[in-house]
C-alpha cells in the first residue's frame, strides 16, 4: 500500500491560497497572491527537490492541475520540472472531460474513493501539491499518511485553509524539520494513532472549579 504525502505551503494562520501568484487564485478577493517568492533559499531549493527522489506520482485537484500543465512544461533546465512532466499526474475533478498534460489520469467519480483505491494499488507514493479543495476531501477521509508542511513567517487573514472543520482528529509524529534562512520552517509528520490527551486538573476539583462547571450547563 503506497502512502499519502501532503506538501502544503501555508502562512503562520493557515492560509495556503495562492502561494505562487497574484493570478493564481483570486477567489474570494484574495489579494495576497504571491506571498511565498520571496523567500526562497538554497535550503527550501534542496528541501523540495528531495520530495521528489526518489520518484513519486502526483496527486491534484483541477485547480492546481491547470496551474501546473500551465507552468511546468515550458520550464527547461530544471530538475523538479523534468521530475513532474515526467511524473504520472493523477487529477481529481468533477468538470474536466480530459487531462493532456504528459502522463496526466483524469480520476472518474468520488474523490475520496478514487484515491482509497489509488493508494492500495502498487506504485509510488503519491504527491500532492496545492489542490485545496481536494484536501478538504482527503482529510474527511482520514487518506493522508504524511503531511509536509512548509510554514512562511507571514500573517495572510482571509483564505483558504489547508485544515478545515472537516479534518478527522489524530496525533502525528515529527519525522523531519529544517528551517531556512529566511525563517521558512519545513516540517514532516506522519500519522501517529489517536489524539493523546491528559490533564493538569487537580483530582479533587475545587469549589470554584465545581461551580465553574456547572455553569458550562447553564
């Protein structure tokens, strides 16, 4: 069984909308497209292109795929282009008819059970990029095994958020981090069971506590 990585930009509050451009998504009036150029360094260059190796299918929604087959096949003279047109490109969406991009799968039906299926087939891991309406999918069904999530000192508000009321509760593992120069903070989890949870509540409540309580029912 193949996991399920995530790799999500995301600023300090969540957002991951439009990292890349101020026309990659406008919706809702985001105009904070761009918001992650200007920080990359040599570590973030390095970080990336190790997600890519060894070989790893892609995993998008239709949004992020337009924006991708848009982008990386004109780009020449660089490795994490060659790894993601070479890449099979699994594309999940309920509008498109056809996917052209080189070695592109359009996914027929529901997302979620589209990719339970993919990821119980033999083949690579699958990558996903962007894609946060898909993620909203994959995270109600409890299908990621892997988040990398790569954090920009900055503060967007309004956006798209990568964890929405949707997210199925678990605990995760630190598997990884690396910060870079510019104060990017890379991080990789992976699923670790259930929530822990605990308490620093003393073993007799006190009357104030007891009172506080109960006005919880009130």
């Amino acid at each position: 069984m193949r996991k399920l990585i995530v790799n999500t930009f995301v600023s300090l509050d969540g957002v991951m909308q439009a990292p890349g451009g101020p026309a990659e998504d406008p919706t809702g009036n985001f105009t904070l497209g761009g918001w992650n150029a200007t920080f990359w360094d040599d570590v973030m260059g390095q970080a990336i292109a190790k997600e890519f190796d060894p070989p790893t299918d892609l995993l998008l929604g239709r949004k992020t795929y337009e924006i991708f087959a848009a982008h990386w096949p004109y780009i020449s003279d660089d490795p994490v282009a060659d790894q993601l047109n070479n890449a099979t490109k699994y594309v999940a969406s309920r509008t498109l008819d056809e996917v052209t991009w080189n070695n592109a799968v359009l996914l027929k039906g529901d997302a979620g059970d589209a990719v339970a299926e993919l990821k119980h087939q033999d083949g690579p891991d699958l990558n996903v990029q962007g894609s946060s309406d898909l993620l909203q999918t994959l995270l109600r069904r409890d299908l990621v095994d892997v988040f990398n999530i790569w954090t920009f000192p900055i503060l967007l508000g309004p956006g798209k958020r990568l964890f929405g009321e949707g997210t199925t509760p678990g605990g995760l593992r630190l598997l990884e981090s690396v910060t870079s120069t510019t104060g990017v903070t890379i991080a990789k989890y992976e699923r670790a069971g259930e929530v822990p949870v605990g308490s620093f509540q003393l073993a007799e409540p006190t009357e104030a506590e007891l009172r506080r309580r109960a006005s919880l029912t009130d």
